[in-house]
C-alpha cells in the first residue's frame, strides 16, 4: 500500500539505521499487508506523542496491528536504541568519567561516527564502544 510521506516520517537514513534491528521476513505463512516502514512511522508517531494509538491515520496501519507490532518487538526484545534506564547509566558514567552533561552527545557521535541527539539512540553494543572512546580520550590526555 502507498502512501504520501508525512512530516514525522522516519528519513530514508533513519529507516537505514534500524533496518538491522527489525525481523526478517517470514518464510512462511501470509504474506504481510503493510510494510514494516509502515509500520515503524506509526510506532513512532505515538511515540512523539503526534498521535494515539485509537486515533492512528487511515494511511497507516490500524491501531491494532502498529500495537501488536511494537508489544511483539519490545517481548522479543527488538530495540531501536537503548532503553531509558540504559541510557541514564551511560549518561551517569559519561558524567563520572569527567565528561560534561552537555557534551554527552557530541562524545557519543564522535565515538559512533554519526549524528547522536538522544542516548536512547544508542545500540546497546554501540554504549560499550562509547565507554571505551572516553576512556581512550582520557589515557589520552593524562
């Protein structure tokens, strides 16, 4: 099904960035009706708080299939980042290890390689990496 692009939607980098985080297809059985692009700009619509769940747009999924989606990624444990509490560790660590709360996110996108604006934007195996380019910073400079 195609629709026309809506200011919320995910950029084509963005989508990019969480294609390795979404399942594959399945082999077997139906095929899917909408497209986990679809899909993920409704998980993130309601995650802004553009919309709520019942009052989804007709051009996206129904309610019931965007919340069954994102209810199946967060049991099975599919992150689009880090969770809040994650985050809020690597931000208590960036501040112990000596590194100003408002340069968290430049240290955090030097490290990766990428613009970070938010630590929930984190993979989790990306936080380690973050933890050890401040440590090389550190060595570094003493």
């Amino acid at each position: 099904m195609t629709r026309s692009a809506s200011a919320t939607d995910l950029t084509d980098a963005e989508r990019n960035v969480l294609q390795p985080s979404l399942p594959p297809a399945a082999h077997r059985g139906r095929s899917r009706k909408w497209s986990w692009r679809e899909i993920v700009d409704g998980i993130f619509d309601v995650l802004r708080g553009v919309v709520t769940w019942r009052t989804m747009p007709h051009d996206l999924p129904s309610w019931q299939t965007v919340a069954h989606d994102h209810r199946l990624q967060l049991r099975e444990e599919v992150r689009i980042g880090l969770p809040k509490p994650a985050a809020s560790r690597l931000h208590r660590d960036l501040a112990v290890m000596g590194i100003l709360t408002g340069n968290h996110y430049a240290v955090a996108s030097a490290a990766l390689g990428r613009v970070i604006s938010s630590l929930t934007q984190v993979q989790p195996h990306e936080a380690e990496q973050v933890r050890g380019h401040v440590a090389r910073l550190i060595r570094g400079a003493a």
